[in-house]
C-alpha cells in the first residue's frame, strides 16, 4: 500500500508579519519556514501505518516555490521515503494547490491506500485543501481526525466537532484523512535519519506537467492589512476587592458587554 | 435582484445562532434570501428561518440526515443551489460547515473564501476580508471567474438581527436517494460538558499556565458559568493536562472572536494574541505589569487571579441579578 502525506511549509509560528508595501502579500524576508504544525501530525500517523504494514510506502508531497524542498526533507528525515514537490507560485490559492496535488497523485501507481493532512495549514488557515483534493480524487474524507482505528477495507475515525463532541466515522479506503492535534506525538528526526534524507529521492513536477493553469485559481488575496494598533487599555487599580467591583462596572457601564 | 442561498444549520433540533446572522447579512443586501435546511423530522424550524427573513426554504429530510455528514450534506447542498441558482452561497465556519464547503467548492469548480470576519453585499458583490496567519494580518478575498460566490463565516464576527416575522416564506421539500455513499457516521459521543464551545460562545473566560492545576480551572468555569461564557485555556495550560486540547486559543489551537475575552494568568505569548486579539472586549488579569498580554487588553488587572476571579464572579452576578 502506497501512503500519501501532503504537507506545507509556513511561516514559524513567532513570526512577526510585516507586508510588502503595496499590500499585495506578506514580506517574506527573513521568515523562518517550518512545517505546518499539523502535517507532522500526518507525517507521524503515516509513518506508525507504515510500521504496521510492512511493504508500504510514504510518499510526501509538497506544492510551493522550492523552499518547500526543504520541508519535504523534514518529512523525509522523520522516516518517509520520498518526496514529490510541485513548483508552484507562492500566491496559488487552495483550487490549485489541491488540483495541483490531485494531478500529482494521479500519475502515480495506482495502490493509493490513504492520503494524509494536517487539518488545516497555519498560514491562510482555510482547511480546504484535504477536501477540495478529495473532491478532485473522488475519494471520501475525514477532516479533524482525533484517532483512527484501521481495517482492511475501512478506517474508522474520531472526528472533533463543537463542544467537547466527537463523531465516529467510518469510511471505505482510499481515503483523505486530516489530521488534528492529540491523534499522536509527532517524532524528532534523528542525525543518522537526516543524514538518511539526503540520499532520498525527490521528484519535481511543474504546474505545465499536471496541466494546471492561471484558470486554476479561484480566489486571491488582496489589500493585506495588519491588526490596526490598539489603544493603551485602562488599568484597574486598587486592592483585588475594589479591582473586581471596578472592573464588573467598566464591562456593565463602559464597555456595555455585561 | 440577485440571490442568495444560506445553508441552515441545526443539531439536535435546534438552529444555532449564525444561521441567523448569515440571513441577517443575505436579507439587508436587498437581494432574494432562500435558504436550505438538511436533517430528520426538522420541519418545525422552517417557521424560524422565515423570521429571519428567508423567503423560500429548501427543505431536505431523511433518516440518513439524522447525523451530519459531509458526504449527505454535499449531495443535499448541490441540489438545492442547482435548483436555486444562487449568486452567493453562505454557511458557517462551524466544525460542519468549514468540512463540507470546499467540498461544493470543488464540484461547482468555484472558489471559497472561508472562515470571513467581515462580509459586505452589495448587488450580487460579496466583498469579504478573513484573517491569515492566525490574525497577524487580515486580506479582502477576489472571486476569480464565473460561477456564485462560496464563503463561510466565522460565528459571532458578524451581528445577529432581530426576526422581522411579518413574511411567509414559500417551503419546497427536495428529495434525494443518499445511495452509494463511502462514508457513515456511526455515532455522535457527546462532550461532557453543557459549556459552549470557544469557537462559537459569546464570552470566553481562558485560564493560562499560572492556574498550576486541573482542579484550580474551577475558578475559572465558575466565572464562566456566570457569563454564560466558554472556558479556554493558554497551549501551556493544555500541555500540562490542565484543559483539553479543544479548549486551546491560539495559533494551533482556536481563533476565536468573541464579544468579551477575559486572560486570566496568560502571558500573551505571540501564538496566543493571534487567537484572541479581534476578540471586541479583552480583559487581562496577571501578576506581571509586563506581560504582552496587557498590550491587547482594553481592561488590565495587574493582581493576583486567584484573589481576583472569585470577587469578579460575585461582582458580576449582582450585576446579571438585577
Ligand atoms: C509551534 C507553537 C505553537 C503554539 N501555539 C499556541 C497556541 O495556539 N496557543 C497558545 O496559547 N500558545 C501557543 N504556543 C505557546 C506559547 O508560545 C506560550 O508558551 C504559551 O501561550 C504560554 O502560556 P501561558 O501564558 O499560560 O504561560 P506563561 O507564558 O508561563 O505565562 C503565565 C503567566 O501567568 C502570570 N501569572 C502567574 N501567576 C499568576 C497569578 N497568580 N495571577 C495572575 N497571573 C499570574 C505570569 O505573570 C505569566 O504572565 C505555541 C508555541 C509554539 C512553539
């Protein structure tokens, strides 16, 4: 069985964002690029599938411009065995990237068994990608994935909704599974495993090898704003007595929250 | 005049609250607000989206939409915008609505903005801005090519209205055959919780590293019950094993926008203030006068949250009693 894990690389989670001057997309300069958060998560759950299917394989594969190589590297230092990486623009909305991804994997063999996310990347935090590349596979999807059970035929897993609530789904395979925080603990790549990595192999496609176009992209963001700076707050002063009454007042009569 | 659909959303019942403020946002745009609504036996709810201003109602019903699901949610959703022929499409950024959406996104062959904090209609113009990178900076989303306009909004960003009742709203049932389907919700296993969830509440109280305990977030639920606020709590606080990870604000956590957030014990760390700071009214509670959490908050409380949250609850509870 052939295990897919589509990951992204975005700005480290200390990141302070500064923008370009015309507004047009963040300054890039000087970003530290890790792997989104929750990819490892999907890196790791690829692997532990791996470990208990012996002959299975992990394919990591990564779209973006080619500093995204090094993430796949990351993966492929943590125990995956080998990357594809698709070069496209920084700027490629979700549309493309997931057809992007879906063309990839259509040329590859045809065992898919499962295809890992994370569930959602922290840069544009719009978790659509496992969806719309489920959408473009025709294979069914589990997104916020808690924990899985494997079967042969089927997986059956967590998933987290609103209020402390989880589903139990069960889906046929090949399936997109998108990963959440607490399904495992990712590991730390190892020094003879990085040095490992190196010799791995990474296929690169272009956008032109997987017939994506301009007409691909869907949405596209404009007028990047930062947060405007906030006013100098109130201090609430006095004996923890007097603080609390104060407080209570200012939400009640100033703020009107209360 | 153009259209729009807004997808309902119910569970156990009951429609929740940003049903109503996507019809809010679709009914002042001026333009024709239909909306569909999915389940098993929910009929009955048709009478509230008409007061909120829908004025013809998709109704889907089947045993098998007794439990969301992705896959029966996306055949119903299909079918009633082909029969409604919408301009704009709006759902929640909900745990169901942010699943189920890029899914229709794919099969139209359109683009979705999602999670939006702001959202404005005019004509058949949905200009919408959403926060990246955790809210460290928000952009406008540009709709490319042809096809209606996808997006989901984040609850509570955008106001409830009051019902306008004094309308009918036309009712046409949809029947599908949910057949062939791959995946199968087998059960739903309820949160032990009654609080509302940080992602949706109103209020949230969040209780940090400081609070040294599971038993010591007492305090804070307590304040939280009181305001009928959520409980959420700092990444350092869910790494200890004091909170759930479901409960985490930040950056790998929630983003949450509420009316009123109130830190107690929190720093501010940068991945934190990503998650709360559009929040409208932020208190801070900490010991240290220093902490960057205070850069955000509208209210400071240099002091011990210990000393402070009980007398806080007491304050406050007059208040709502009278
Ligand atoms: C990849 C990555 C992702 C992350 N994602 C998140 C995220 O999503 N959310 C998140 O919150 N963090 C996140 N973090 C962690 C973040 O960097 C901070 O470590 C974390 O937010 C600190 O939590 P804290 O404020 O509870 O603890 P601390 O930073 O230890 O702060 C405790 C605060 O409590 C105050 N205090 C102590 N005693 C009292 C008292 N009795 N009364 C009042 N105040 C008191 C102290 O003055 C201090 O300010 C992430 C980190 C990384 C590396």
């Amino acid at each position: 069985m052939n295990i897919y894990v589509c990951i992204k690389q975005v700005p480290d989670t200390e990141t302070k964002i500064k923008l370009k001057p015309d507004f047009t997309w963040i300054d890039t300069g000087g970003i530290k690029w890790v792997m989104s958060p929750f990819d490892e998560y999907a890196v790791e759950e690829a692997l532990r599938v791996k470990e208990k299917n012996a002959g299975s394989t992990v394919i990591v594969v990564s779209a973006g411009p080619t500093r995204v190589i090094e993430c796949i590297r990351t993966a492929l230092a943590m125990g995956a065995d080998s990357g594809i990486h698709i070069e496209i623009p920084e700027t490629a909305d979700n549309n493309m990237t997931a057809k992007a991804l879906a063309n990839a994997l259509k040329k590859e063999p045809a065992n898919i068994g499962l295809v890992f996310t994370g569930k959602e990347a922290i840069d544009d935090g719009s978790a659509q990608v496992s969806q719309l590349l489920a959408g473009f596979l025709g294979f069914p999807y589990v997104s916020v994935v808690l924990n899985v059970e494997y079967g042969a035929q089927s997986v059956k897993c967590k998933r987290e909704i609103e209020g402390g609530a989880y589903e139990i789904v069960e889906t046929a395979l090949p399936a997109i599974i998108a990963t959440q925080k607490g399904i495992n603990e990712p590991r730390y790549a190892t020094l003879p495993n990085i040095m490992k990595a190196k010799k791995k192999e990474i296929k690169t496609y272009k956008t032109s090898d997987l017939g994506i176009s301009e007409g691909d992209q869907k949405i596209k963001f404009k007028n990047f704003e930062l947060p405007p700076p906030k006013q100098a707050g109130k201090k609430v002063s006095g004996d923890p007595a007097a603080q609390a009454k104060e407080l209570a007042r200012l939400l009640h009569e100033e703020a009107k929250v209360i | 005049m153009g259209k729009i659909l807004v997808i309902a959303e119910q569970r156990d019942g009951k429609l929740k609250k940003s049903t109503f403020e996507l019809l809010g946002l679709a009914t002042q745009s001026g333009n024709e607000t239909s909306a569909v609504l999915l389940g098993d036996g929910v009929s009955g709810l048709t009478k509230e989206l008409e007061q909120y201003g829908a004025t013809s109602i998709y109704l889907i019903q089947d045993a098998s939409l007794k439990f969301y699901s992705a896959e029966s949610y996306t055949l119903g959703v299909l079918e009633a915008i082909k029969q409604a022929s919408p301009d704009i499409v709006l759902a929640s950024h909900s745990p169901t609505g942010r699943d189920f959406m890029p899914k229709i996104a794919a099969c139209l062959g359109v683009g979705l903005a999602s999670d939006c904090t702001q959202a404005q209609i005019s004509g058949v113009n949905l200009k919408v801005r959403r926060p990246v990178y955790a809210g460290k900076a928000t952009v406008e989303v540009e709709f490319l090519g042809q096809g209606p306009r996808l997006a989901t909004i984040r609850p509570n960003a955008i106001g409830a209205p009051k019902p306008i009742s004094a309308q009918t709203a036309k009712v046409i049932p949809i029947s599908i055959q949910f057949t062939g389907l791959k995946t199968k919700v087998i059960e739903i296993v309820k949160g032990n919780s009654a609080r509302p969830d940080v992602a949706e509440a109103p209020a949230v109280v969040s209780g940090g590293r400081s609070l040294k305990s599971a038993e010591n977030f007492k305090i804070i639920e307590e304040l939280a019950d009181v305001l009928g606020a959520a409980v959420g709590a700092s990444r350092a606080a869910v790494d200890a094993g004091y909170r759930a990870h479901r409960d985490q604000v930040g950056q790998t956590g929630k983003v949450v926008s509420p009316v009123l957030y109130i830190a107690c014990g929190i720093s501010g760390a940068i991945q934190h203030l990503a998650g709360m700071r559009t929040s409208k009214c932020i208190v801070a509670i900490n010991t240290d006068p220093e902490a960057p959490i205070f850069q955000v908050a509208d209210y400071g409380v240099i002091g011990d949250l210990f000393a402070v949250v009980p007398l806080l609850k007491e304050e406050l509870k007059k208040i709502k009693e009278h």
